[in-house]
C-alpha cells in the first residue's frame, strides 16, 4: 500500500508517491507487523491519516524497533487527539527529536501537519532541529505551517527569535511562506504574515523568484481555495498592476481563472487603463471575459471610451471574435451591440486555422454536441445585421438597438 506524500497534499511541491512502510518493509521487520493494528483504526492507512504523528512514530518504529524492545502497550496509549510528547517518550528516548520518517519529516513536522502549536513550542525549548532542507529539498517549517493553513502555528514559529529569519527561506520554486499560504487561500496566516512584516510596505507584493507572482496572483489562480484573493485585493498597497511572468494583470488572472465576483470588485479599484492592458500574446481581460462569456460580468466591464472592444490580440481575434467562436451567446449579444465595434472583423480570417470567426461558427452549427449554441450565436448576428448574409462589410453596431 502506497502513501500520498504529504508535501503532494499540501501543494508545496510534487513529489513522487513514496512508499510507508507497508508491504515489503513489514516483511524485513517480522516483530514490528503488529505496529499498523496498534496505531492505525481498521480501514485507516495514510492516504487520509488522523493523526501525523502515529505516521512518524510508525516510520521510526518499523526502522528501528527491532533493536528497541518496544512494547505494544507504547503504540496503543498514543491518541489521536490531544497526544503530548510524553506518549512519545519510549520512542524519542531512544532516537532523539530529530529522526526522520520516510518523507524525510521529523516530529516538529508531524505537529505542525496535525495542528499542534503547543507541541512546536515544547519541541523548539527542547532544542530540536528546524531543518530547512526534507529529502534533499529545500522548505522551512514556515512553508508546512502556511500550507496547513493554521495562523496559530505561523505565530508560534515566528516567536522564536532563532526561528524567525526562516520565514525569509524560499523553496525551490522561488516561494516564501506568503505565497504558499496565499495559493492556498488561506487569508488568516496571510494576513498574520503581513501583519508580522508591517515594516515592508511592499511586503505583499513580494514575488516569486521563479514565476514572478505576487501573493494576489497565486490566491486568484487557486479559486477552489478559502478567499485569500479577496482579501489580498482589498489590501493597502497591493498592486494591481505589477504583470507576472506572462505579462498578465490581476484583471487577467481573474478572467482566465473565472473569478467572476473578484473580477467585478477589481473593475471598482484598479486604474481604468488596466482593463486594456495587453498580456505577453496581446489580450486584454475582455478577450479572456468574451471566450468565457459570464453575463453579468460582461455587462459590468466598462463602456464607452474606457474599453477598447475592438482590440486585435496577437493572432488577429478580437474580444467579439472569442465569443462567437467559443458560442458565448450571452458574450455576443453584449459585445456586437456596443457602439462603434467593428462587425466585420467576424469576416477576417486569423490564427494558425486561417478561418474567419463566421465560417469557423458555421462549422459549429453543423456538429452534434454543440451546434445549438452556434446556431443560436449565427441567429442573433442575422437579425441584428442585415446585411450579414450578403454584405457584411457594410454593417456595424450603432450601439442602440444593433441593427444597421
């Protein structure tokens, strides 16, 4: 039986599956076979484990007990819940605080993975080791406390004074604790990160050396997780305007990642100039906004002059384009009538087909599984434009009822 490795589970980085000591490693250790019933409920492995510390205590145990004497009674006293290091004794007596499991995790990771401030506090006056390195991989205790997401945890490590110019480590992505809690979105140790570093103005819009996001744009591009990106948006001095690697704004990381409440919030505090900015090939938040086709999101980007709905991305397609060929009804009906916008760029082919946003619509309709969008997009456009079937050159929106 194989485990998840827990740095996988927690995102802090991707690793292999490893395997835990089933299985082969009982196999080599005849007397410990008896340490699984004893730690572990029936069904229980650790794919999902309870409690982390009974995965240390059993690593460490099926590696040495054969030459400890340990009793069955040691394993079945340790709880679940509420386990002090006084369960641990007949174990840390013999190898110390500082043995590793199979993952490379000592005993100060296995508290903070089961939410143990307390312990951490014990284990750190006790003077066990705070390696920054696991497996030949570089994190530190800050990057396991921000994963986990418990703010209590974070505070403990921080009062150190031995521990705290850990929080300055980054791991092999280029990622300080912030932004690990930020993908996470855990929006309670972020804000306690940046609360501890209040005297770095710019602390929250510190990058990662590696992708060159900033801790609002890891929250934005997780959107299943907790609502750090709402809180980081909401903060003093973040900045909206700082590009990551792929020259993308914070609008565009809210569009391409369908953070559609976010992406109406920020429309209300960003620059107005931001909702036309360019990514590394040529698209604004609304090209991303018309391929997606949210209404309500659609209808709260700006009018008039503040966008530019004609703008031409790298490949030729423009906002209208995007959602008449990815069938966004709803995108459709909003950018075509917008006054001034350019009907015909939906006649010029562009990109690597060489088609026109027409003629690729036209394919659609004809296909089984998504032909009605298609053919409803190609029916709004001919009663719109009257001119669509045969002289399309000639028509444009005059922006009030879209007829021409």
């Amino acid at each position: 039986m194989y485990s998840e490795d827990l740095m996988r589970r927690f995102g802090l980085h991707e690793w292999f599956h490893v395997e835990q000591g089933f299985g082969r490693v009982w196999a080599r250790f005849p007397p410990c076979s008896v340490f699984g019933p004893l730690l572990f409920d029936s069904g229980e492995h650790y794919r999902e484990p309870r409690c982390y510390v009974k995965i240390w205590v059993h690593d460490i145990a099926a590696r040495n007990g054969a030459g400890l004497g340990l009793a069955p009674r040691n394993f079945a006293s340790i709880p679940s819940q509420g386990w002090t290091l006084d369960h641990l004794a007949f174990l840390t007596t013999a190898v110390g605080l500082d043995e590793k499991d199979n993952q490379g995790l000592s005993l100060m990771h296995a508290a903070i993975l089961d939410r143990r401030p307390d312990i951490v506090r014990q284990l750190v006056v006790r003077g066990a080791e705070a390696s920054h390195w696991v497996r030949g991989r570089r994190f530190s205790l800050f990057h396991f406390a921000t994963a986990v997401g418990c703010r209590d945890r974070y505070l403990e490590l921080r009062s150190h004074p031995g521990l705290a110019p850990a929080e300055e480590v980054r791991d092999r992505n280029g990622m300080l604790p912030l932004h690990v809690a930020a993908l996470h979105g855990h929006a309670r140790v972020v804000e306690a990160i940046l609360l501890a570093n209040r005297h770095d103005v710019d602390y929250v819009n510190r990058e990662a050396l590696e992708s060159g996001s900033t801790p609002l744009f890891l929250a934005i591009a997780y959107p299943e997780v907790g609502d750090a990106a709402e809180f980081l948006a909401r903060y003093p001095g973040v900045r909206f305007t700082r590009v990551c690697g792929i020259g993308r704004t914070a609008l565009h990381m809210a569009a391409s990642h369908r953070r559609y409440p976010l992406f109406r919030y920020l429309l209300s505090v960003v620059p107005g100039g931001l909702i036309n900015a360019e990514d590394a090939n040529g698209e604004t938040p609304l090209h991303m906004l018309a391929r997606y086709g949210d209404r309500e999101t659609m209808e709260a980007a700006p009018g008039g002059s503040e966008i530019d709905p004609d703008s031409a991305a790298g490949d030729g397609a423009t906002p209208l384009a995007n959602a008449v060929m990815e069938a966004r009804v709803d995108a459709v009906k909003i950018l075509a009538v917008r006054r001034g916008v350019d009907i015909r760029a939906l006649r010029r082919p562009f990109g690597p087909l060489d088609m026109s946003p027409l003629d690729y619509a036209k394919q659609g309709a004809e296909r089984k599984d998504v032909g009605v969008e298609y053919v409803e997009v190609l029916e709004f456009l001919r009663v719109c434009f009257k001119g669509l079937g045969e002289n399309l050159d000639e028509c444009q929106s005059d922006g009030q009822d879209g007829e021409t």
